[in-house]
C-alpha cells in the first residue's frame, strides 16, 4: 500500500499543516508530527497540564517517490544522537561537550529525507535519555528500555514535497475528552517510568558501556 493512514492529536479544531512551521526543539525538529495509533493520538491530544478538550485529526499521507527515514531500523545510539541534536538532555557543560561528539559519531543526516519515522521521545522517553547521559544506563539494555515504554511510533513530515502529499479525511474530524484521555496518558507514562527504573535498577544494567565511554 502506497497510502499511510496517520492521526495528528491537538487541542486544536481547526490546523492546516504548512510547510516550514514546528519548533525546532521537538523530537526530529521542526515539522508536523503524526502517529499510525488512533489511541495514542487522542491521549496526545490531551496530554497538557490543563483541562482543554483535544481533537484527533485524520491524514493520509501518500508514500511514492518520498523518502523515510525509519529509526527503528537503526542503531538505538543514532536515534539518541538525533535526540541530542534538538533537545538538551542535561545542562552540564560536561554534557554538552560530550553531545557534540556523540552527534559527530552516532548522528546521521536526515536532511535529505522527506518523512522520519521513530520513537516519541515524551516525559518517559527522555527520562531514558537523560539517565544515559549521565552515564546510570548501559548500552546493553538501552533497546529494552525503549520497549517497556509502549508509547508510540511517530512520523514528523518534513520536506516540502512530503507535505504535499499529506491529505486531511476533515469528515474524520473527533473530539477528545480531557479527563478520560489525560488520565490515560498518564497512567501510561508512570507505568512507563517505573518498569523503566525496575530495569535501570535491575543487575542486567552492567554499567560499563555508558554514555562516556562511547567516544
């Protein structure tokens, strides 16, 4: 199937996906960022410390001739270098200093694709990258981590081309309750977050190939 059926969730009824927008300080930097799961879409939608009602928005975004880059089909190292490249892990001058080379070893050029496919890096997410950083989380288990998280694959569009063949269903247009779907995201997220301390915790976490010692 040439055709990707993706949900964008929002606080927002009405958006219209422009080429050039987003914060450069999202994920995979600046962009439009969906997910292919309908559940985690109205979650997202809510998942703001306040009682605004959300909406989930239905695309379909046409494949042929665009370009992906799927991280989960990478090395987990590369898809913290990109991580790095746009959201600060620590404030140490010893972290940024070591960022650099991280990125300068790990990090791939994703400017020449059109779509990026990976990991959600949400209050859980970077809680693993924060603890790797400062050296607390070996290698070994950075995957599994990633695993006990459950918290959703997304796509960030990002060239001109790509946005172009991102189509809203507006028929599909759904609301989104706060109080059912914000309670639900975070009882995701701290169940999250303590399988992933159980495992930091556990003796399978060696700490001898840590974030320090990569370089």
């Amino acid at each position: 199937m040439s055709k990707i059926t993706l949900f964008h969730g929002t606080p927002d009824q009405i958006i219209k996906p422009v080429f050039g927008r987003g914060d450069d300080k999202h994920d995979y930097g600046r962009g439009f960022y969906l997910t292919e799961d309908y559940e985690l879409a109205k979650e997202w939608a809510v998942c703001r410390p306040n009682d605004t009602n959300g909406w989930v928005h239905k695309f379909e975004l046409e494949t042929i001739g665009l370009k992906i880059l799927d991280f989960q089909e990478m090395d987990v190292l590369s898809w913290l270098a990109e991580l790095m490249k746009h959201r600060d892990a620590a404030d140490s001058r010893r972290y940024h200093m070591l960022a650099a080379q991280f990125i300068g070893k790990y990090g791939v050029d994703t400017s020449g694709y059109d779509v990026i496919k990976g990991w959600r890096a949400n209050a859980s997410y970077f809680y693993i990258a924060r603890e790797f950083v400062r050296d607390n989380v070996d290698i070994d288990i950075l995957e599994e981590l990633l695993s006990l998280g459950e918290l959703g694959i997304q796509y960030c569009i990002k060239s001109e081309k790509a946005y172009s063949q991102l189509n809203e269903i507006e028929d599909c247009l759904s609301a989104v309750p706060h109080d059912e779907f914000n309670a639900k995201y975070n009882e995701r997220d701290s169940m999250a977050r303590q399988n992933m301390r159980n495992l930091i915790d556990s003796d399978a976490n060696k700490v001898t190939k840590v974030f320090s010692t990569l370089f």
